[in-house]
C-alpha cells in the first residue's frame, strides 16, 4: 500500500510513524521549575546525536493553544536537564511519570523514586535509574507543534557494576533497559543476538559475552 502523508491529519502521521519506527528508547527527563519542583517526564521521541560533542535529542509536543509541557518550559528557562535511561524495574514508575501533574506536585514523589545531587548541573538525577545524562542546553530547533532539544551531556552517572573503566565498555550483560513500542506497549531487551562473528585472530573478551 502507499500513503501520502499530505492527505493525513498531524494525528493520523503520529500514529503511524511511532507505532513502525520502533523501538525508540526512552527518556526519562528531570528539570526544575522556578519554585525548584522537580518535574520528571518520559519522551521516546529521543536518541543520540553525536559524540564529539556528546550530544543526544528529546523532542516535546506542544499543548492546543502552544502552551509548554512543564519539561520545555523549564529547559527553556533554565538551560539544564536530566535524561534517565529506565530498565525493568523501574518501568511501571517510569510509564507513570507520563501521567498528568499540577506544576507543583513532583511526579516522583507521586510515583516513589528518589532523587540524588548531581555533579555538573543544579537538576537533580533519579536515584534508581541505571543510568543518567546531565545535559546543558546546547540547541533548540522548534517546529509548529514540537520543541526538539538538543543537550551536551557533561556528566554521566552509571549502577556500579555496568561499565569497566579500564576498556570504557559497557557490560551490556548487566543492561535491562525498556523500549517503547507502538500505543501503550513496550519491550523488554533480552532476546540478543550478535550479527558480525567474531574477527580472526581476537580473543574473546568477557565483557563481550552475553548470556
């Protein structure tokens, strides 16, 4: 079948594109507003962006009349954000956090996550989540509907068994994150396979093994 996108509402190509570009990791998002709330949120409109400098992307919807959601409103003002990466026991928490808040009621009072100091920014990170950026506001393209941020991580916080420090590697056998599957359905990331064999020659490395 073919579909010309110009003859859909906005609706209809949301539905669409993010029930088939999937999965889409999701970000857990901290910031402060101006009485110093801390506002949690997820966003799977989100990735990488680059390395050099380390930059990765959320990208918000704004409400009917462009009024902001809490996040982009306080990233606007405040130039600084959080991004948590939720793995399995943390999901349900994290899927709540979605849930619609006055300003001045924290969502992760709401949902019991606890937050911790961080190093770099004045955002407080999430206590439980295995891994977190702290991000400076580094660009801010806008759309009609949407704010695309763009944040230079300056820190990163990791659980303490999953990153040798000597190779900088990931223990990817001690990662457990979700993903956000199409409507209200997520995914696990258990079910791994390898693509490329191993190269001639290389000895197996332990942090390679997954089992």
């Amino acid at each position: 079948m073919h579909v010309d996108f110009a003859t859909l509402t906005a609706y209809q190509r949301y539905k669409l594109m993010a029930s088939l570009i999937v999965p889409r990791p999701i970000a857990l998002v901290t910031t402060i507003n101006a009485d110093g709330i801390v506002n949690a949120a997820p966003f799977s409109m989100f990735n990488m962006m680059g390395e050099d400098p380390p930059i990765l992307m959320i990208s918000i919807n704004k409400l009917q009349d462009h009024h902001l959601k809490d996040t982009s409103r306080n990233i606007l003002a405040k130039g600084e954000f959080v991004v948590h990466i939720a793995d399995e026991p943390m999901a349900e928490q994290m899927h709540r956090c979605g849930e619609t808040l006055p300003s001045w009621q924290s969502e992760l009072e709401a949902v019991g996550l606890h937050t911790a100091a961080p190093q770099r920014v004045r955002v407080p990170r999430i206590a439980e989540a295995p891994v977190a950026f702290e991000c400076r506001l580094h660009e801010t393209l806008e759309t009609a509907s949407r704010h695309i941020f763009i944040g230079e991580v300056v820190c990163l916080h990791a659980q303490d068994d999953l990153i040798d420090t000597t190779l900088w590697r990931v223990r990817l056998q001690n990662f457990f994150p979700v993903a956000r599957f199409g409507a209200s359905f997520y995914v696990r990331t258990r079910d791994r396979f390898a693509m490329a064999p191993q190269k001639e020659g290389t000895e197996s490395n332990p942090i390679d093994e997954i089992q």
